[in-house]
C-alpha cells in the first residue's frame, strides 16, 4: 500500500517529497477557540526545497487556496480576513470567498480561486497543535484530502459531521478545478 500522505518535514528529511508535482496542507488552529485556517498549495516542476528557520522554502511556482473556520462567538466577524491579526488572516476579501454556515452557526470560508505565487514560497514550520502535511499524487489523493478536511473540520474545528463532509466535498471540489498543472498546455 503507497503512503498517501506524510508529515511535510518529516518527508523533507527522508528526501521523499515529490518535485515533479504535490499538494500541501497546512494547519493553523487558535489556542483559546475553534478559529482554525487552512492553506492548500499544489506545485510542480521544483527547482530546489531548502529549510529556513520559519520553515521550508520550495523554488516553484504554486498555487494557495485558504479555508477559514470561524466559530459563531468570534469577537472579530466583520473584519475581513485579510486585514486581521496576522495569526488569525487569510489573503482575501469577504467578496472572494464562498461561505458556508453549519449547524452550530460556525462560518466556513474558502477561496473561490487558488492565488498564484511566483518564483518561490515558503510553508512554515508547525508549532503547538498546527500541522503541514505533503499529499502525493495518487489516484484517490482528492479523496484522501477530502477525508483529511472532514475530520480536521470536526474534530479540531468543532463543525457538526454533516457539515464537515458537505464543505470538504466542496473544498476538494475547488481544489480540482482550480489547483492542478496543465502541462499539455502553453
């Protein structure tokens, strides 16, 4: 059986994250409430990865795509996500993200498209609860992350089962369409 997912440092230090293409899952959660944030990054085609002492750096392009639970008592609802604290932001406006309200009134945010970045970027590395995971690129790898999401989203974020599996359907589905590498293309 293939691994499907690994710890992203983990995989650093056995030389087994995959340079040709990959999917990055990063986790931030609060440690006084449920707030948790998401960032996902496919890449392809690495030059280099090389640590730095915040994390590590991939010399890529990639593509980031945010998730942001937000629990209904959070004292901060109206501000958009990009101008919040840097511990609790996400790179987008109310306007580009798609929302969904659960049961327990917790807000779901995410990205109605992935952001680019050039050149290089950098996942940090983990600290308290938070983690960073590679996801390899198999052929159930979308349901692997969409069962990652889903019990993420339960367990550490509080939302309500049906509702984890609804938004980690719809996430997954963004991630599909707006995260893979054409190389046929350009």
């Amino acid at each position: 059986m293939s691994v499907k997912a690994m710890d992203l440092f983990d995989a650093y230090q056995k030389s087994a994250l995959p340079k040709d293409e990959g999917y990055l899952v990063s986790s931030f959660f609060s440690t006084h409430t449920a707030y948790s944030r998401y960032e996902i990054v496919s890449y392809a085609n690495v030059k280099s990865i090389y640590p730095q002492d915040e994390g590590l750096t991939f010399q890529t392009d990639g593509k980031k795509l945010c998730v942001l639970c937000e629990p209904s008592n959070y004292h901060q609802k109206g501000i958009e996500p990009y101008v919040r604290s840097s511990g609790e932001q996400i790179p987008y406006r109310f306007n580009e993200l798609d929302v969904h309200t659960c049961k327990n009134q917790t807000k779901i945010y995410y990205a109605k498209k992935s952001i680019i970045t050039y050149g290089s970027f950098t996942v940090m590395r983990p600290t308290g609860m938070n983690f960073a995971f590679v996801f390899y690129k198999l052929p159930d790898m979308f349901d692997s992350m969409g069962l990652f999401f889903e019990k993420t989203f339960n367990k550490e974020a509080g939302v309500p089962l049906t509702d984890a599996k609804k938004v980690a359907a719809q996430v997954m589905d963004k991630v599909r369409t707006t995260m893979a590498w054409d190389f046929t293309s350009g």
